[in-house]
C-alpha cells in the first residue's frame, strides 16, 4: 500500500502558467477606467434612454430645418385653403394622405376630398398640398407645428439656465453656510412654493401682456424650488467631509470650496435633476397655451395648438393629432432620458 504521506519531489512539469505566453491578464470587466466613461458605458446599454435621446435629436433638428420646407409661414392665412386634410406628395398615388378625410352629415358618412372636384371640375388645388392639413383660418399646420414646438424647446432650455443660475447657487449657498442664513433661504422658498404657479401667471399677465416673456418670469419666480432642494440636501451631506476640511485649512475661500470642491462632486444628481424638470417645465407651457395664457396669436405653441384644434376635434380630428404626437413624443423622451441619466450617474437607483 503507497503511502499518501510521502515526500515525494517536484518536477518542472508539475506547475505552467495559466496563460503560456507568461503576460499577465486583466479581467475587462474589472479593468480600471474613468468615471465618466464609466457613465458612458452604462447610458449606452439602456436602449430606452439612446432611443429617447435620438428623438430629441431629430425633434430639435425639424423644429429648426421643417419650417422652411413648405411655402407656408406659420401665420400666412390662406381662407380658400381652409379646413384641408393631410396631403403629401408620392403618398397620394398609393392613397395614403391624399386629401381625403371621412365627414359625419346628417345624412350619414361621407368621404371627401376638397383638393379635387367631385364633378371634374377645376378647384385651383390640384398642386396644393398640407402635409399636416390646414386649420380653420388656412395656415399649415405643419408650418406651426414645428414652430409650436420651438417654443416648447426654449421653454425646456430656459427651465434648465433657471435650475442651474438660481436653483443651484440658492441651495448650494444656503446649506454651506446653514443657521440662521439657511433658515431665512429655506423659508423664502417654501413662501414662494406655496404660491400656485396658475395664480403668479395670472398677476404677471395683469402687468405683462401674455407671451413667452411671463411664462419666463413665471418660471424664474417657482421653477428653481426643486434644485433648490436637491442641492441644498447634497450640500449638507458633503459640507463636513475630508476633503472639505483640508480645502478651509489650505486657506480656501467659501466660494471656491462651494463651487469648485463640492459642485463636482454632485455634478450627477444636478443633471439628473434638471433633465426631470424640463418635461415639467413644456407640460407648465403647454397647459398655460391650453387655458389661453400663453403665445398670443398668431404665434403658435403645442399648447395653443392643441387648445384652437380642440375645437374642431368632432369635426377634423386630424388637427390635434400631429401637435398632440410631438407633445407626447417630446416629454416622453425627455422622461425617458432623464431615468437612463439617473441609472448611469447611480446604477443602484434601480434596485429600488
């Protein structure tokens, strides 16, 4: 019987490398990167967010280029025009957008196109297309659509220089300093929060005449208040950190231990905050424009698009539909974004 416990000698063949070339291999997974290519990597991996981010995209860029692809200004009225279906060119042929749109008479339902006659004769609109319709005053609105939707567009970057001009210096500059300073700051904002957003519109319009400068002010009076919050919370956690401490025993001053040693620091909570205020910010406009307080005629917002087409909704309900479809694509995409931003900046808010 062998002994187990025998000595027994080793041999060069006893022992090889893992790998034969003898170069040491790091894992991919765990290699050492960058904290922002880190974020990359994460965003990029959720679909919903690249795909929302890709919409945005392509809404910013209609918004800028469409409106100069019809003949059509987003105010020119045109009264023979009126009350047109959608129309656009090669579509036609196949009968998909050709002009024609399904009516509810008394008498029953009827299909009619009023871009051609029913009895041959000539109408002048044989060469006329709408690619979105025409409206009860003969504007395209496929013209004021793409219109209507740059001021949703300034609205979201207005929203976003208010969070970081005053949210952000408010609520970091109140928690650094705290006592008596942030409690006078916090109750200020808490008054201002408290005052419905409708109401400030409403007494703005009575020293401002409606439009995009008192829905503006608007925001600037409330719409910093949740940046406020969040930097102020992200403050009070970091203020008494190490790295703090050694920044005021090096001699910094307040403001450079404010906004140069704790602002990065929280870089990915402010975006994340902001990206979530911007869809609150277009909605605020939009229900305004809807109530009549916003854009005054005859320029054009989603809102007051959605508000004049509401009107003829029984009767050409192709009206609301595309201003309805940007809104909608608009804020879901920027709701969208805002998560896949969260999930990269802190990948475990989705274990929550």
């Amino acid at each position: 019987m062998t002994d187990l416990n025998e000595n027994k000698p080793f041999t060069a063949h006893d022992f090889e490398f893992l790998h034969k070339d003898s170069i040491s291999k790091v894992d991919q997974n765990y290699s050492s990167q960058s904290y922002w290519k880190d974020v990359f990597q994460r965003f990029i991996k959720n679909k919903g967010a690249v795909i929302s981010l890709i919409g945005i995209v392509l809404i910013i860029m209609l918004a800028i280029f469409a409106p100069h692809w019809t003949a059509y200004t987003y105010d020119s009225q045109i009264i023979a025009n009126q009350n047109l279906a959608p129309r656009i060119p090669g579509l036609e042929k196949i009968g998909i957008f050709d002009g024609s749109e399904t009516m509810n008479t008394s008498t029953g339902v009827t299909k009619i196109n009023k871009y051609i006659s029913a009895d041959g004769a000539e109408t002048g609109l044989e060469d006329t297309y709408y690619w979105f319709g025409s409206d009860v005053l003969g504007r395209d609105i496929f013209t004021r659509t793409w219109v209507g939707t740059r001021i949703s567009l300034y609205i979201a970057l207005a929203a976003v220089m208010i969070d970081m001009v005053f949210g952000l210096s408010y609520g970091l500059i109140s928690g650094y300093f705290g006592g008596a300073v942030d409690n006078a700051m916090q109750r200020f904002a808490e008054v201002l929060n408290g005052i419905p957003n409708l109401v400030i519109v409403t007494l703005l319009i009575i020293v401002l005449k409606p439009g995009l400068i008192t829905i503006t002010f608007s925001l600037m009076i409330t719409g910093w208040i949740g940046m406020n919050r969040i930097a102020r919370a992200q403050m009070l956690k970091l203020k008494e950190q190490e790295f703090v401490l050694a920044s005021r025993t090096l001699g910094a001053s307040d403001l450079t231990i404010i906004f140069k040693e704790i602002l990065p620091n929280i870089f990915g909570q402010i975006i994340t905050n902001t990206m979530f205020s911007i869809p609150n910010a277009i909605f605020t406009e939009a229900f305004l424009a809807f109530i009549g307080l916003g854009v005054p005629a005859p320029m054009a917002s989603l809102g007051s698009l959605i508000s004049d087409s509401f009107k003829s909704f029984t009767t050409h309900p192709y009206m609301i539909i595309p201003p309805i479809i940007v809104l909608a694509i608009l804020m879901l995409s920027f709701n969208m974004l805002a998560d896949g931003i969260r999930d990269a900046f802190d990948p475990r808010m989705k274990e929550m």
